[in-house]
C-alpha cells in the first residue's frame, strides 16, 4: 500500500520538498536497524554490567541453569522466557553472557516488531515510536533481563501490525497472516493471559468491521493464541490438577483476581520500584510520573492525526484511522488485567500496552510538528525537542537508580552466599526462608518454602532432609525459626536490601 500520489503543479512540488525535508520518503531497513542497534547498545552499555539475577529471573534461569536445582515454579508463570534464555544459560553461569544475549535478541525482537509496520506507517514515525518505547527506563531496564514483558510487547506489536496488513489488503496477505499467529504465539509462550487479552480487541474488530470479517483471521487468531498457551494448559493437567485448579491457584498468587483500581499503584512504581506490592510508600516524585499523563492525550491526537488524509507533508498510508485507533484500543485491553484487576503494580507489566501506545503517540508528535504553518514548525520543533529531552533526563535518571540498587543487592546476594559456603551450607544442600530463591540459586543449593506461593516442602520434610544434607533456615527481624530449627547454629547475614537484623540457622549437618 502506498501513500496517496501528490497533485501536480507549485502545491505538489511544496509537499514533495517537505516529505523530503522530513525523511517520509525514507528507506526503513537503515532507520529501524539503526533505532534497534541503539536500543542494544544502551544495555550492553548501561545494565548488562554488574547486574545480578532478580528474584523472577532467578526462577526462570533455574529450569535449565546447571549451575543449582530448580526453584519451584508457581501456578502464574508460563514457560516461554525460559525457553528463550535456555540456549545461553544451560551453557554457562555467567549472568553477563546471559544478559548480553539477551540484550542482542532484544535488539533483534525490537527491529522485527517495527518491520511490520513499514507498509503502514512513515518509516519516521515508526522509528520515532521505537525511540520513544526502547528508551523508558523500564524497557531498557528489562531488554537483557529474563522476564518475559517485553517479549509479549513485541508480539503484540507483530500480531496488531499483522493484522491490519491482512484485513487492509483486498486479497488478504499470506505473510502478514503468518506474522499474526506468530505474534500470538509469542505472546501466549510469555505469558498466557496477555494473548488472551491481546486477542480479544483483534477478534472483536474482526467481527464487527464488515469488511475485516474473514474466516482466515478468525481462525488463525484462535489456533495462534491457543498455540501459544498450550504449554501451559499441558502443564495445568501434569502438575497442578487441571486447568481450573491452576487458574485457581495463580489468581490467590496474584492476590485475587477482583476489581481493584491499580493506577495510584503503577505511578508510585515509575519511581524507580521494580514491584510494589503491597504499594502503600509515599509518592515522592511525581515528575516521575509526567509522561504517564501525557500518553492518553498523545495517543488520542494520533488516532486525530491518522485520520487527516492529505493535510500537509504527512499523511498515515491511505489514510485510515485505523493504523493508529486499533494499537490504542489494544493497549487498552492489555493493561485492563493489571490496573482495574490486581491490587499491586510492577512496571513491566504494562511494557506491551507501552509498545503499542507508542505508535499513535509517534503520530502525534510528527503531526505537531508538521501539521502546522511552515512560518511555526521550528518552534513547535523546538519545543518539542526540549519535551522529549527533558522526559529522557527523567527516565535514565530513573534508570540509573535502579541500576544502582540492583549492583548493591547483587553484591549482597554475593556475600550471603558466600558466608552460607562457609557455614558449611555446600552442594548438594537446601536454603529456605527469606530471600532463598536467589540466595540458594547463588550458593548452588536448592531453594525450598513450607508456606507462601512457593511453598513446596512440609517442615518435616526440611528437618528430614537436614539430618543428611546442609540446610539453612534464613529468618529475619523478629521473626523465628521452625521449632526443628531452633537449637541450629545461628550464623550474622550481610544486611540485604530491606532485610534488618538477617540471620541464617544451620543445620548440623553442614560443617564450617
């Protein structure tokens, strides 16, 4: 599809040298390799050195790290991160290969997502809107991380920008058909009840728009996003007693799924706060928060700006609405899971519903600029300018405090496991109580809970095991241990983030 031809004579020739002055006419495999490379290079830079596994990531890299025994994996998560992480982590140990891996495909994943979208938006914009979503603290943060939100960002924005190319086409798009099942099936290998979410707006316009309702689609939409969960459902039936008992199950996890207006929740975490749960601080830092209150409004004068065929030197590819109102309206069912249903907030939760928004925001900041008088475009320009650098001093501010906690909790993850291995706590051993996922995985022991969401061994069968193997009990604060665990050796803890007063109790077992 190409964009409408421009009228000869004086106005023509205007409009030409501006779609020219303004890159429109640009070639896309340059501009959105480019933006992608940047994308790579700022994590390879800024977050993959120095920084340790999280608590999540621990989890995740355990199912095929040889480097300690599995953690348990709980009724919410889904495989798919995992399986993307496996190739380097079965490998080595090094959470830096990990990370520059990652950062790689994710700079991968980012240019493919853009792609999509070459024959339906000025390859500006879409290199815009890739600038304008790979350079949030929360994406750059967790591109080399082993979460799996970004990865559902870019299915989603594979599926959405799929879609349309086939609905749009007259004879349909056999490729773009294969990229919308793709697009579902990464994000149902990620996480399951995303691609639901991110099906339903897309099966609902199949439906309702005359023109879109194609039996192709309908049918690739269900097999893509039912593809994608698969793995999943398999696992509801092997492990946790069935589909129902896992839904169960992963919605007390997540607190019980209800009615639960997370807003206030999810603008205390632009702080800085990788989760906030529960998310009672004090919001200390609205500015923070600024860009937040401007995505609506950005994105609903791009879906303005998409719809202004003809006006000026930029003009959305046959100048349907569309392009932009079907990314907005989809954002908008992928973040209703996590602002009116949990009663917690992480940032990257909403990372898909960013991805898409930045589409018709990209819409919107070009249109600005260019949709007024030649006489006010520098101006605007400027003004604009200053805007989006004032709002990238925010977010790698942010970004640089997180970075900062997260090398200081590495570091202390490092040392803790450290003084276990000298309390005798060595392979084949056991770690249980606070902070043990990451404290085991660390020591290369085995993490086990007898209570909470990972819960997954009685206290009999702790204090059975620590008659043949090293166990340690991590408690803190004013907390105690198991009765079994009372008369143990009590070794001092290196302070852990938040931790106060941390202590490990060793079985007899384990020799100093």
């Amino acid at each position: 599809m190409h964009s409408a031809r421009l009228a000869p004579g004086p106005q023509g020739q205007r409009l030409r040298q501006d779609r020219r002055a303004l890159g429109l006419a640009a070639r896309p495999l340059p501009w959105l390799a480019g933006v992608a490379a940047l994308f790579t290079v700022l994590q390879l830079i800024l977050v993959v050195p120095g920084t340790g596994l999280g608590w999540d990531e621990t989890v995740y890299v355990s199912q095929v790290s040889p480097q300690a025994p599995a953690a348990f994996f709980s009724a919410p998560r889904a495989r798919g991160i995992t399986f993307l992480a496996a190739p380097m982590a079965a490998l080595t140990a090094s959470t830096g290969l990990l990370r520059a891996y990652l950062a790689v495909l994710s700079g991968c994943g980012l240019f493919a997502a853009l792609w999509v979208w070459r024959r339906l938006l000025p390859v500006p914009v879409l290199a815009l809107a890739g600038i304008l979503f790979s350079s949030l603290w929360i994406t750059v943060f967790y591109g080399p991380q082993v979460m799996p939100n970004l990865w559902v960002a870019y299915g989603a924005l594979i599926a959405v920008g799929c879609f349309l190319r086939v609905v749009r086409a007259p004879a349909g798009d056999p490729r773009a058909l294969l990229g919308l099942g793709a697009g579902l099936l990464l994000a149902g290998l990620m996480r399951p009840s995303d691609a639901v979410w991110l099906a339903l707006p897309l099966g609902a316009a199949a439906l309702l728009v005359r023109e879109w309702r194609r039996p192709a689609v309908l049918l690739v939409l269900v097999l893509g996003t039912a593809a994608g969960c698969a793995e999943w459902v398999v696992e509801a039936y092997l492990r946790y007693g069935g589909l129902a008992e896992r839904l169960h199950r992963a919605s007390e996890i997540q607190g019980g799924m209800g009615l639960h207006l997370a807003f206030d929740d999810q603008l205390r975490a632009l702080e800085g706060r990788s989760l906030c749960r529960p998310c009672e601080v004090a919001w200390r830092q609205p500015a923070t928060a600024v860009w937040w209150f401007a995505l609506p409004v950005l994105a609903a004068g791009g879906v303005l700006a998409a719809g202004r065929r003809g006006r000026g030197p930029f003009s959305v590819r046959d100048g349907r609405t569309s392009v932009a109102l079907l990314p907005a309206l989809t954002a908008v069912s992928l973040a209703v899971q996590y602002l009116l249903l949990i009663d917690y907030a992480a940032p990257r939760f909403l990372l898909p519903s960013y991805a898409l928004l930045a589409l018709p925001v990209a819409l919107c900041l070009v249109w600005l600029v260019t949709g007024v008088p030649r006489s006010l475009r520098t101006a605007v320009g400027a003004a604009v300018a200053v805007a989006l650098a004032a709002h990238l001093a925010v977010q790698f501010a942010v970004l640089e405090g997180v970075l900062s906690r997260g090398r200081a909790t590495r570091d202390a993850v490092g040392r803790t496991a450290a003084e276990l291995r000298r309390e005798g706590v060595r392979p084949p051993c056991v770690v249980s109580g606070a902070e043990a996922v990451r404290i085991a995985f660390r020591a290369g022991c085995a993490s086990r809970q007898v209570r909470g969401h990972d819960g997954s061994i009685t206290r009999a069968g702790l204090a059975a095991t620590a008659r043949t193997l090293p166990v340690a009990v991590l408690v803190t604060g004013a907390n105690e241990p198991p009765p079994f665990a009372r008369g143990w050796r009590v070794a001092p803890l290196p302070h852990l983030g938040g931790l106060r007063d941390y202590r490990a109790y060793v079985s007899p077992s384990a020799t100093p």
